[in-house]
C-alpha cells in the first residue's frame, strides 16, 4: 500500500514529514499481520526546490501564489502518481487536499483508493465537481473567509463524500501554523492511522473475494 501525503503551502517541512512518519508507523501498527503487504510513506510538496523556511503563513501564501497556484500543483501532483505504482490512499492538507479534489473529480485513477482531506478551503470554489473516489473531508470549526456551514450544504448529498467537522481552527495540524494544535494533532495522528488502515484492509478484503 502507498500512502501519499500532500503538503500545505509550506511545503515539504521537517515538521510535515514527521508528521507523515507518525501516521504510516501507526497504519503498520494498526495493520498488524496485514503489514506482508507493505506500507510505503511518499510525500509529495507544491515546490520544486523547498524553500528553506517561511516566517509566517502569509508568506508562504505569497509565495505558493506567486510560483505555483492550485492548477500548478494538479499538474505536478497528477505527474507524481503516475510514477507510483500499486494500490494509493490519499492524504492532503489544506491546498494539497484542493489539488487532489480537482484531480480525483474528473477521472480518478483506479488504484487510488481514497482520500482523506483536512481543511481544503479552495475546495468551496470547486463545489461543482464530484470525486470518483470515497472522500472524507475533515472540516474545520470555522473559517475566516467563508461559512463552513454553507460548505457542508454544497457538498452534504454527494455520495463519495463523507463530511467531519473538527472544533480546530485552519491549519491545527501544522506545527508551523498559528492555529497548530497539540491535541488535535495527536489525535488525527491516530484517527487518520485508523481510517487508513480501514480502508486498506476493506481493500484486501474485497480483493480475496473477487
């Protein structure tokens, strides 16, 4: 099984790539004999060079803007899973959830099994498009710029779709995000783990019966 993990506007961070060694270490453990069947960790970032470090979220906005925007990130993320072979869950925070949602809406390839996206506000500009693949968007409390609440209308009847609304602000699961949250983040650590390693082992499952 591969795990793909897709990056916020900071990009492939330290930070972030910890957080993706915490959660596949928790899928092999939740696994348990299912690990003969492998669990690999990738990591896929908006940038072509990492910057070094932003200071602030505005600024790697500005920045992610300026050298990327969303259909950029479809393009490189598309390109990505293509060199991937074997069966793919999908993990994307904030605007890496955006791109997958774009991506997966039109044609998803078939060995993407799922995704699971946290806080992907761009997704409101998308609200027309419908994945191909079972997606759980995990919503925050609130956001600045929108209603959450009209969100979940737009998208509550479509049948790919799960929606969970967390009590955290936009970016808890970014330790270099204002609105980081210690708790919150141990705990998606291992709802994600168990959600993963669901819907990996209903995979095997429906593969032995076929």
């Amino acid at each position: 099984m591969n795990i793909i993990f897709v990056a916020d506007i900071f990009g492939l961070t330290d930070e972030f790539k910890h957080l993706c060694q915490q959660v596949t270490a928790q899928v092999e453990q939740c696994l348990g004999a299912a690990k003969r069947y492998g669990v690999k960790c990738h990591m896929i970032g908006p940038y072509q060079n990492q910057p070094i470090l932003f200071t602030c979220e505005h600024d790697a906005y500005q920045y992610f803007i300026k050298n990327v925007r969303v259909e950029g990130y479809v393009n490189k993320l598309a390109e990505k899973l293509l060199a991937i072979s074997g069966s793919k869950l999908l993990v994307g925070f904030s605007v890496g959830g955006s791109a997958i949602w774009q991506l997966n809406s039109p044609s998803a390839v078939k060995q993407n099994l799922g995704v699971i996206c946290f806080y992907s506000s761009q997704i409101r500009q998308m609200t027309q498009l419908t994945p191909n693949i079972p997606t759980r968007l995990i919503l925050p409390a609130t956001e600045q710029h929108f209603s959450v609440a009209d969100l979940r209308v737009a998208l509550q009847e479509k049948a790919t779709v799960t929606l969970e609304q967390s009590e955290h602000l936009h970016g808890f699961m970014n330790v270099l995000s204002t609105n980081y949250n210690s708790d919150a983040y141990q705990y998606y650590v291992k709802r994600l783990a168990d959600l993963l390693s669901r819907q990996y082992s209903q995979h095997i499952l429906e593969e032995k019966m076929l």
